[in-house]
C-alpha cells in the first residue's frame, strides 16, 4: 500500500461546514456565504451506497446523515440516534432516534427508514453484509425507535453503524432505501447540512447544494466525523474543472475558492502565493492501490500478479502522485501508518522493495505469452493518471504487453464493473486510491 496526504478527505469540511478537514486544503476566502469547491472527480452518480466514489460519498456527507460516526480516537458515537442501549449478552440492541429530524421533503425521519437504510446497505458493504450475516432481526417499535437482534455477537456493530468511509450506511427515506441495492435511488432525499439542488446539477459541470434550514447539529463539539455539523454557508458549488491549468487559474482569479485535488507540480506554486493557503492537517492520509482484474486472464494467475508485486517501488508511485516528499511518505501498513492498528505483517515484498530477478522468474512461470494487458487510467485524475504511467513504465520494461486507455474518472468508474474480457470492454488493471478508514 502506499500512504499519501492529498486534500478534502471528507465533503463536508471546516471551510463550509463544522464537521471534517481536509488533509492538504488549497483554499481563499469564498465571497458572501457561497462555497465555490473544485473537487476532484466529476459527480455521476448520487447513489453512495451503489458506488464507492469518493466523489459521491463526498456528496453523501452533505446530504445525507448516519446513525453513529468516529470520533478523533475512531471510536463510534450516536450521530442520529439520541440514546441506545444494548442487553448483557450483547445480542440485542435498541436505539432511539434524536427529535426534530426531518428529510429535505419536511417528513419526519422514522424507525422504519432506518431499519430499510440498514438493510440496503448491507447488501452491497462488504462490513455491512458481515453485520447482516449475524443479524436476526430489525423491527421498529414505533416512529422513533428500532431494534436489532443478533443470532450470534457482533462487536463491531456500532463501529459498522458509523463506518467512516465508502460505502458509508447513509440513512434514507424508507421508499428511497427500497431501491434494489444493484439500482441507483432516482433522487437524493436525505436529513443531510444541505440540500442537493437537483435542478441546477449540471453532470460534467456543475452540482449545487444548499443549506437546510431544518437541520439541528448535535451539541457536542466536532470531533472528526462526530459531534455538531455546523453549516457555515448558505450555498456550495461543486464546479468541475478536468482541466487543471484552468483550475488553476479559477483558484488563482478567485472564481473557486478550493481546489480539491491539484496536480502535485501546481503545489509549489500555490504555497509561493500569499493568497492561498496549503495546509496538511490529517497525518492518515490515503493509500494508492494497484487493482488487479484477477477473473480475467492474464491476472487470473497468481504467479503474474505477484510478478508485478516485485516490479513496483512505492517511492515511484509517490513522487508521481504527490511530488514533494513532505507531502507523503512510504507505508507497508494495510491498516494505515498512525492508527491503532498499524502492523507491518506480511507486507515483506513491499519493505523489502523491487526484485526484478524474482519477477522475471515468476513471469516465466505464469505462462505468460504475451497476451494484452489493458491498464484503465483516468486523465482527469492527477494522482491515478501518474499512478498509472508509473505502471506502465514498470510492466513494459519487464516485457508485458500493456494498453494504456485513458478516459475520466467517471467513465473509469462505470467500466471497472464490467467482468468481460479485455477483448469485449474488459480491464486487466486500474489505479485509485483510498483513506485509511476504508481499512478499518
């Protein structure tokens, strides 16, 4: 794994909204209560229990809310629930939901949409499937309290209630939340900060969100994604820039006042600026991830993805991500460097580094004839698009045959779903990246 600091870990952040920070922030002052926000992917899908996007679990931290959330010391507190209870045996649970807390369509959230929140998304989360196996059953005692009963003890459930990261258990509306977990839900309905203004989405382009008025934060201090989610604007413009020397220049001009995810040579330059502000606040960073299509030849074979596993240097894969070495640093933890369960255990090949000799070897034990490699990459992503280039360089250089086909992100998305081989739309590999929580 390699661990990297990049911005906005979280939608929902200190500049517009009392909740999380961002680890990198590129940011000025944003004029009269309108947020305008450069993210870091285009918004295709506003269903963040259909996919895992950060961009759409990003936009789900706005709109949408969660029974429990983590704490600064990643321990789970009641974000939507007021109290709860468990019995001695730990296999039966009963929460009760806080007052006043309404969907954007003004109806009081009830038991019986969380109890079908729930359920979805332990469809499609593999915790929340975990959670679902040793589930017995979940009923609703009235409009604002629900049980869950267990067949067996399951630690984790509150944890599992406040995931912290993609798919995050995002509570909907009950007829939302009805949606085949394999569908997208048709509308963004949630008890969320703000308010997803469909109207003026703009897919390739533009989202808008406004504040609800209805919303009551906790009153706890915020504590990373606990405690009191305090609207500091009125409006918020995710404004989709692919090019970044254009959206380079909208931070510079003032047209935008945060750029999520600058391209690593533009960091420099907006640090020169007495205008702009870089700030690394979130020592966890994120981890790049090489993704084998493994169903698929040639990466069905094991011997050929360890072979790439002893081809790969974490230090090439950060310096084409995040440029200066002050903004990453190497990491073997699957877990995460500085969490609490930071381990270095079977991460040997990683510590140890590249063995070209051992990949040559295990290359001519796969079997390996030459057959195409199609290596998906994201032009409109910085960190993915290098990643991936650095792939490349590494699978060519030891004689694999290599495709490089380079969309956006969203295109990327959708077609890493496709099972198919590489001569029907199929993918051998893709490069993304993911917070540290996603672990937990």
């Amino acid at each position: 794994m390699i661990s990297f600091t990049q911005t906005l870990r979280w939608a929902a952040a200190a500049a517009f909204l009392a909740y999380f920070v961002p680890s990198i922030g590129w940011t000025q002052s944003a004029p009269q209560k309108t947020l305008r926000f450069i993210p870091q992917a285009d918004l295709r899908s506003i269903d963040p229990i259909w996919t895992t996007a950060y961009v759409t679990r990003n936009f789900g931290y706005l709109v949408f809310d969660t029974l429990f959330a983590l704490d600064k010391d990643f321990k789970p507190q009641p974000q939507m629930v007021d109290r709860w209870t468990a019995s001695d045996d730990k296999l039966s649970y009963s929460f009760v939901l806080r007052d006043g807390l309404k969907w954007h369509d003004g109806q009081p959230v009830r038991a019986a949409d969380c109890i079908a929140s729930v359920e979805r998304w332990g469809k499609r989360d593999t915790l929340g499937q975990k959670l679902m196996e040793a589930v017995g059953e979940m009923q609703a005692v009235d409009d604002k309290t629900f049980t869950i009963k267990l067949k067996s003890p399951f630690p984790l459930i509150l944890d599992a209630l406040g995931k912290l990261s993609s798919n995050v258990p995002f509570m909907m509306p009950e007829r939302l939340a009805k949606t085949d977990a394999y569908q997208q839900i048709p509308e963004a309905i949630g008890s969320g900060p703000f308010k997803f203004v469909k109207e003026e989405w703009e897919p390739g382009h533009k989202a808008v969100f406004v504040k609800n008025a209805d919303y009551v934060p906790r009153e706890e201090a915020p504590s990373f994604a606990s405690g009191g989610k305090v609207a500091k604007v009125d409006r918020v413009e995710w404004l989709y820039i692919p090019d970044t020397s254009t959206a380079a220049a909208a931070l510079n001009a003032g047209e935008a006042d945060w750029y999520e995810q600058p391209p690593a040579d533009l960091v420099p330059v907006f640090a020169a600026s007495k205008d702009i502000t870089v700030t690394t606040v979130d020592p966890l960073g994120n981890h790049g991830i090489l993704r084998f299509n493994h169903v698929q030849p040639p990466f069905n074979n094991l011997k050929l993805r360890q072979a790439v596993l002893n081809l790969v240097d974490q230090k090439d894969y950060m310096g084409a991500a995040a440029g200066d070495p002050k903004y990453w640093k190497t990491c073997a933890a699957l877990f995460g460097c500085g969490t609490p369960f930071e381990t270095n255990a079977g991460a040997a090949a990683l510590l140890n580094g590249p063995n070209p000799a051992k990949a040559k070897q295990l290359i001519q034990e796969s079997g390996y004839k030459g057959e195409k490699i199609v290596l998906l990459s994201a032009t409109d992503q910085s960190i993915v698009h290098g990643q991936a280039l650095v792939t490349l360089e590494a699978l060519r250089k030891a004689g694999l045959n290599v495709e490089l086909q380079a969309n956006d992100w969203g295109t990327l998305i959708t077609r890493r779903t496709s099972k198919e081989p590489v001569e029907k739309s199929g993918w051998s590999i893709f490069h993304t990246w993911t917070s540290a929580p996603d672990f937990f």
